[in-house]
C-alpha cells in the first residue's frame, strides 16, 4: 500500500497518507452506483416517511412497488417482531416453519404447483431460468436453452439477467455477455415473436408490464398470442411478475387479466412487504425436474422471509386490497388525465394498469422526480421518459388527493424554470 511513499514517522504519516489517498481518490465507503436523493428517512407509517429533520414526504414509490401495504403496516410489523422474538434462521437442511403455508397459499391462488424461495428478484430470474433449461435436458433437448426476452425488459443484474434485460446501460463493461439470450423487439404485435423461434429456444421470458422500461404493459391478445406460441413450439413461458405482481395491477397477479397463465413465474418485491423475498413459481412439468441437489440458497425461504410473505397475502385479503386498488386507479389515473390536459407541456401521456401508473413526460424524467421531491413527494423514474408512480396498493383517496396537488405544484415549479432559461 505504501509504495513509494515511505515516511518515517509511521503513526502520523500513515494517517496524514491514508487522508491524502482518500481525498485524491474521493471514494466514500459505500460504491457510488446510485445517484441518491439528499433525504435519509428515519421512519415511515402508511404513504408517509420523515426525514432526519422530521420532514413529511408523500411516499409514492413505495420503495420500487416493494412496500405494497404502505410503511410500518401494524399486521406486518406483528408478524416480523412475533417471529423475531422466536427464530430467524436454521437453513434449508431442515424444515422451516411457514414455507409450506405461504407455498400452498401461493398455490391455491395461482397456476402454479410448486415453487422456489429466493432473496430477492434477480435470484428469482435466476431460477427460472435455471428451470427452463433444466426441464429441456430433462426432456432429451439440451440443445433448447436459449431465452428469447425483449428490449426495455428489466430482470436483474445479475450476470444472466443483464443478458436478459440486454440494455447497454447493463451490460457495458461487463462482457462478455453471458450467452442464452435473444432480445428481441418489443413489438406491437407479440405474433411476430414467433419467428425468432429456433430448435435452441427454451423459453420466453416477458414482463406482463415493463416496470423499468417506462410502464409499457403488454396487452391482453398479446400475452395470449405468447401463450400460444410457446404451446405450439412446446417452449415455455415465464412471467416476470417481480414488480407487476402481489396486487399491483389490481388482480393478485398481472397475467389474470389476459385469462392465460405462464408456466413459470418469478416474483419478488411486494410479496415481502419491505422485507427482502422472492419466489420462482412454476408448474408441475418444470417444478418435477429440480431435484434434490439442482438449486439452493442459504437464506431463501427463512423463517422471518416466510412470517413477512404469509402476512402479506393474508392482509392482501383481509383487506380487501384488491377492490381498494381498482377504486383508488379509476380516481388516479382520471386525476392524472386531468393534470395532463392542464399541463400538456409537460404530460404527454398516462398509461399502466391499477396502481402501477406511469406518465409519459415531455421532459427529461429525473427532472420531474427531483422537483416532485422538492415538493416532499417521492416518484420512481423509469425508461422511455417516463415517471412511475406506484403508490401503496391500501392508498386512501385523500392521499391521492395531496399526491396530485403535489404533482401540480411540480408541474407548476417547472414551467416556472423553463420561462427563466
Ligand atoms: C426489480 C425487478 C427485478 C430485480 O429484482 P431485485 O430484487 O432487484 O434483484 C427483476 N425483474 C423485474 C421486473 C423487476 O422489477
């Protein structure tokens, strides 16, 4: 470490040293890979979080679509404590208490048979992934194991699912890319898809809605259209619900909207509530294939994961999330419309499904967020200049209603600043 740089006096030196590398360098102790907003919130309850300072903002990221029952929710804290004070963690080499709870629960509520716990989504990508080309060797086809997926996707970062998402912006410097995935347009009409279809292919792997990619939904004859052409090939179909699903769009999940189901499904985000979980959801044909020994984590599936997961589900319909959902999306997005006619130098358009929202901007997105941030209100920015708004699924219509006059006065401040350049 010390190179040329030998001083004599060593305790002093070396501090005097240690400051010089840190200021010539200039790097903080944390990897700078975020541009962060200058808030650091110390406490949330429902909509809202205070900062340091005690300030109040509007929280309508909900932390990228994972606090879906809002901050602090009471059942969500009872569960996480009442099972802190029992049992965090044993592994999987025994049974852990609640996994089968919350797996039959997401059973009963889904097409799926089976399914896998993971941390987080991207290991949850990772397995399905894993699924599909384990299923086509299984069945005497390990030549199927490239994953057609689509441009403006998002599916992680880790090495595979960079390849997947495919986007410069996460594979640049990173090569070389992991082999496997084709990415492919998003077109308008999902038919085409099928001539990308090779005797390699194992799968197609889509988001039901692009969340990162700007709230591009893909409309319902065309995840049918999907559904179809991984029957008539017998490649399989997987639904990134990661950030779409638990709710999100006002059904459990995004997909019933189309009345087609995927043969694998990973999700993660809202189904922890704020507490890191995710699971990979599949059929019985795929699921049968990942025996004893195929995949493993250390900490998926562990007992605080499992109480967060349960309770989320259970408060989802207890709750009457989902009714609340649809209700409080006609009043959002009528509200955005409206904020839209009344500033169309600025809104260009509003799309998305139940509660994941999003407007389409004429200006550059971080603008908007960090004005809207000014204004104590939190938005996500996202692909294809476009604001997400993603507000907890049990959001109260007044909350909407501040959330609106914020967006307004953002709207507002930043007509301002373009008639003083
Ligand atoms: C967030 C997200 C992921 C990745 O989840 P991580 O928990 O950050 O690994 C994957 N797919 C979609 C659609 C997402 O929104």
């Amino acid at each position: 470490m010390f190179g040329q740089f030998r001083p004599k006096d060593l305790s002093l030196n070396k501090i005097m040293y240690e400051i010089m590398v840190e200021k010539q360098n200039n790097i903080s102790s944390i990897l700078p890979t975020y541009a962060r907003m200058d808030a650091k919130f110390i406490r949330g309850e429902g909509c809202k979080l205070y900062d340091d300072n005690d300030q109040q903002y509007h929280d309508f990221g909900s932390g990228i679509a994972v606090n879906c029952l809002g901050h602090c929710h009471p059942a969500l804290v009872k569960a996480l404590t009442d099972q802190a004070g029992k049992l965090w963690h044993t592994s999987n080499i025994f049974h852990i208490d609640g996994q089968a709870t919350l797996a039959d629960k997401l059973c009963d509520i889904t097409f799926a048979d089976s399914m896998f716990f993971t941390n987080s989504g991207a290991e949850a990508v990772e397995c399905a992934i894993k699924m599909a080309r384990r299923y086509h060797d299984a069945n005497g086809n390990p030549e199927k194991f490239r994953v057609i997926s689509f441009e403006g996707s998002f599916h992680g970062r880790t090495l595979a699912t960079i390849a997947a998402g495919g986007s410069e912006k996460l594979t640049k410097g990173f090569g070389p890319v992991m082999d496997g995935f084709d990415v492919i347009r998003f077109y308008r009409d999902m038919s085409k898809v099928e001539d990308h279809i090779t005797n390699e292919t194992a799968a197609i792997l889509i988001e039901p809605i692009q969340g990162e990619g700007g709230i591009r939904p893909v409309s319902r004859e065309n995840l049918q259209k999907l559904r179809q052409i991984a029957d008539k090939h017998d490649i399989l179909l997987i639904f990134d619900e990661i950030q779409c699903g638990v709710g999100r769009t006002g059904k459990m999940f995004a997909h019933e909207h189309a009345g087609v189901t995927p043969d694998i499904m990973p999700i993660a985000k809202g189904i922890g509530g704020g507490f890191p979980l995710g699971a990979c959801l599949a059929v019985e044909k795929v699921a049968k294939h990942m025996t004893l020994g195929t995949h493993g984590s250390t900490y998926g599936g562990n007992p605080l994961a499992m109480a967060m997961g349960i309770a989320v589900i259970e408060t989802i319909e207890n709750e009457d999330i989902l009714a609340n959902v649809q209700k409080m999306s006609d009043k959002l997005s009528l509200d955005l419309m409206k904020l839209r006619k009344k500033y169309p130098d600025v809104i260009d358009m509003v799309r998305g499904l139940g509660l994941m929202m999003g407007i389409k901007l004429h200006i550059e997105p971080p603008e908007f967020v960090r004005t809207a941030f000014k204004n104590k209100l939190l938005l996500v920015g996202a692909g294809e200049n476009t604001v997400r708004i993603l507000p907890p699924l049990n959001i109260t219509a007044e909350d909407i209603d501040r959330a609106i006059e914020l967006m307004d006065m953002t709207c507002q401040d930043i007509l301002k600043n373009k008639s003083l350049d």
